[in-house]
C-alpha cells in the first residue's frame, strides 16, 4: 500500500479562533557526531564533555565510565544539546535498527589537513538517502571542519576547500548559497580544534541556531517513548540500559514495554549516575529495572499499567506470525478475502478527544458498510492522543491503516518510524477530508475482492 505521509498542513489553525493549535514546548537537539577515523571525533567529544561546568549533573573528576550519551547545558541559558556519544558505525546501525533517527542533527568531522575520504563521503551519502527528496527528513548536518590549530593551517582557506569538496558530493554549504537542494538546506560549515577547543563555542551554536531551525519540540507531559541506546549487566543493579527520551516524559515506577518485555522503572538516574525522578524528551537517562537485556536501538514506551502492558502483549502475539496456529503460518487475514468473500480492512483510529474518537470510529465503519464491497473495516485498537510508537508497531502487525483525527503535531520520530515501517498513516483535522482518506486506502483493497 502507498506510504502516506502526514503533511505540514496537519498543523492546522483552529478555524473558531483562528489560532494555532497544539505547539508543544521546546526540546534539545540530539546530535550525533560522524567522520572518517583519526579526524578527531574522540578528541572533540571529550573537548565536549570535559567542559565540566557545561555538563548537566557531572561530577568533577572526569568520566571514565562509558556512556552513550551525555547532555551539555549552555552557561545561564538553559539551552541544552544532547550528544550521543556512539561510534560511527554503531550510530548508523542504532538509527537504522530503531526506523527512526535517533539523532536530529549529524555533525561530521572532517580533518583539515586530510579533507574529505572515503568514509566521508559513506557518511555523505547516508546522509543524503535520508534526506532526498523530503521537504522535512527529520535530520540535518552540521559540518565541523576539525584541527584547525595544526601548524600550516588556515581556517578560512580550509573551510573553503572543504566546502568546494561539499559541493562536489551535492552538499550545498551556507558560505556558497542560501538555496537549498534536493539534499536540504544549506548547511553550516564551522572550523573547530578538539585540542585547543577553537571554535567549539561557535559549533554548540550552530547546533542550537540549527535545532531553532528544524523547530525541534515534543510533549513532556505524555507517556514517555524513547529508543535504546546501549544496555548491559551491572553488579548489584540488574540490566542498566541507556536511553534517549524522544517524545513524552519517563518517571521512576513507570511501567514500560520493550520488545515483548514489561518492567518497571526501578531506579532512573542521568548518565552521570545522579539519581532522576523524571526525564524528558531529548533526555539521555539510565533505567535500571528492566527484567532483559534489551538491544541497541529498541524502542521502549511507557504504558499506564502493567495490565495495560500485559493486554497490549497478549493482543500483539495473537496476530503476531510466529505464535499463530494457523496452518499456513499466516498470522493477519489482514485484506485476505475470506469464504464468504468478505474482506477485512484493520485500522487503528487516534483522535483528540473522546467524543471525536466516537464520531470518527462510526463514520470510518460507515464507509465499510456503503461500499458496494463486502468490505468490513475492523478498528483493531483505538485511541486519544497522537499516534505513537506502540500504534505504528500494532499496525505494522496487523497490517493496519492508522487513521488520526484531530493530531496536533506527529513527532518526526514517529512519521521516520511509519516511513521505515510501511505503516500508513492518514491524518487529518477535517472529518470529510479524512473519510476521503479512507476512501482511497478502501480503493487499495478493492483488486482484491472477489
Ligand atoms: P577519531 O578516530 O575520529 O575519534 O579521532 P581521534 O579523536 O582519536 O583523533 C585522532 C588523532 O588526531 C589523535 O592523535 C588526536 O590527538 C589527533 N587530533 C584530534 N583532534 C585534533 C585537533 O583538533 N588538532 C590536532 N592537532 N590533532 C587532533
């Protein structure tokens, strides 16, 4: 079925009030730091992270443990950045594995006496298969072009040889045009040195000037979603595991699914080891409590109860191929034509409200019973609030349309996952439209009935 994708038109203004509806707060850009080996990403992550004053809760002494990510706070500003601190590689298979980018912004290092690699350009071209095409890909690049304080270097001429290399791979740098491509907006180009730590400052500006741009926000009120970023056995503690909070809050005692476990948030500290009674989004946080080891890049929710949980398992194994008892392994009837020749068509309905959620489940349902088909739409789950990352794997599953009415703002994290997923996702903030929607998805289905 074709992928659609939930446009900017989503936010819509209220037509009563004309306003705006539903801008959730501010969050901190999460930035991944990429390059060629020996071009300093170490050396400019630990230049990052030694500012000690500059890192939220660390201990002064330095850090030796290793973490996955850490958060610096801008002096006095309040302004954070949130870098996770994964090697190159581990990083692209962390964003793959999970279908969604765990990172907003790549920062790639490019030595000034070596210019751009092979490496290089295997990040460049990652980087632009992400954003090709799309108007608003999730992610963005930041190019920091590194040792600039070796003898025999100049940092202008540099930055302008690196950023005529840039060009060469279709990578457009703001110092050459304000136009964009079809790779993105132009990006920032900043001369840095890990050693002598020139130019981090304009770097961790850049960084917010780009999170400003790319409108980065989420609820922090809602049930936390975030992805795993490494976890592992610890003495006396159990699986720790670190995580990045993408949308919504994660509190100690909150009961969270990951994979087919359910555990409970047994103690939640910062990457520093600093005890936590919440995180929010953008957050790096360790929870300790989980009853396996989950694997790197695993999505984990927070659910309102272990029953909840536990119903939200049993519901994802019934359908789930593998723990069928169907003869032919087949695991959703999903657009199968059935003896009777019916087909069914399963849907996940989100709305804002209950009395919407209602309105739109019948009007969906209609649709099912005026069609000249034997067609019976069957809402297989349902809900209020936006579509999450429990709805997209519930619908990549059941191979079900997630139908969303009233939708505020989709968290890009959750558009990247549907996108990976080939889940569909139909939202809209006008009823008919929305019902012109389900037409269409309907239209999909109708080669195969009989
Ligand atoms: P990585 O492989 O990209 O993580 O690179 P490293 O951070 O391990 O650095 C590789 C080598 O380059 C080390 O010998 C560093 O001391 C050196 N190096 C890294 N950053 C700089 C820099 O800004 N200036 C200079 N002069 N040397 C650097």
């Amino acid at each position: 079925m074709q992928q659609r994708r939930i446009s900017d038109t989503d936010i819509d203004t209220d037509e009563d009030t004309n306003t705006i509806v539903g801008t959730y707060p501010a969050r901190p850009p999460i930035v991944t730091i990429m390059g060629h080996v020996d071009h300093g990403k170490t050396t400019l992550m630990d230049a990052l992270r030694r500012n000690t004053k500059n890192i939220a809760g660390t201990e002064a002494g330095g850090i030796t443990q290793i973490i996955s990510a850490f958060q610096v706070d801008l002096d006095g500003q309040d302004e954070k950045i949130t870098f996770l601190d994964t090697p190159g590689h581990a990083a692209f298979k962390a964003m793959r594995q999970s279908g969604s980018h765990a990172a907003d912004v790549i920062v790639l290092v490019v030595a000034a006496d070596d210019g751009i690699s092979e490496q290089t350009v295997e990040i460049i071209n990652f980087y632009k298969s992400i954003v090709k095409g799309s108007s608003d890909s999730g992610i963005s690049m930041v190019v920091a072009v590194n040792k600039i304080d070796k003898p025999g270097i100049d940092a202008e001429e540099a930055k302008m040889r690196i950023e005529n290399q840039l060009l060469e791979y279709g990578i457009i740098s703001e110092g050459m045009s304000s136009e964009g491509s079809e790779f993105g907006q132009p990006v920032q180009v900043i001369p840095t040195s890990g050693i002598t730590g020139a130019g981090l400052d304009d770097l961790m500006e850049g960084l917010l000037l780009q999170s400003e741009v790319m409108d980065l926000r989420a609820d922090d009120q809602a049930n936390g979603e975030g992805i795993v970023m490494d976890a592992r056995q610890e003495k006396g503690l159990g699986v720790v595991a670190d995580c990045i909070i993408r949308w919504g809050k994660i509190e100690k005692g909150d009961v969270i699914i990951s994979g087919d476990q359910v555990s409970q948030v047994r103690m939640l500290k910062d990457v520093s080891n600093k005890m936590l009674e919440k995180g929010l989004p953008s957050q790096p946080v360790r929870i300790i409590g989980f009853k396996s080891l989950p694997k790197a890049g695993d999505p984990i929710m927070v659910v309102a109860s272990e029953e909840i949980a536990e119903e939200m398992l049993e519901q994802r194994r019934a359908i789930d191929p593998s723990t069928s008892d169907r003869p032919d392994g087949a695991g959703s009837d999903a657009a199968l034509p059935k003896a009777d020749g019916t087909v069914r068509i399963p849907i996940i309905v989100k709305a804002d409200a209950d009395g919407s959620l209602t309105a739109v489940r019948e009007s969906l349902l209609n649709i099912g019973e005026d069609s000249k088909h034997t067609v019976v739409i069957d809402p297989i789950m349902e809900g209020i609030g936006e579509v999450t990352m429990s709805d997209i794997q519930m619908a990549k599953q059941s191979e079900a349309t997630i139908f969303a009415f009233g939708s505020k703002r989709t968290d890009q994290t959750i558009i990247n996952l549907a996108e990976s997923e080939g889940v569909s996702i139909c939202s809209n903030n006008i009823i008919y439209s929305l019902l012109d929607e389900a037409r269409d998805v309907l239209g999909a289905y109708l080669p195969l009935i009989p």
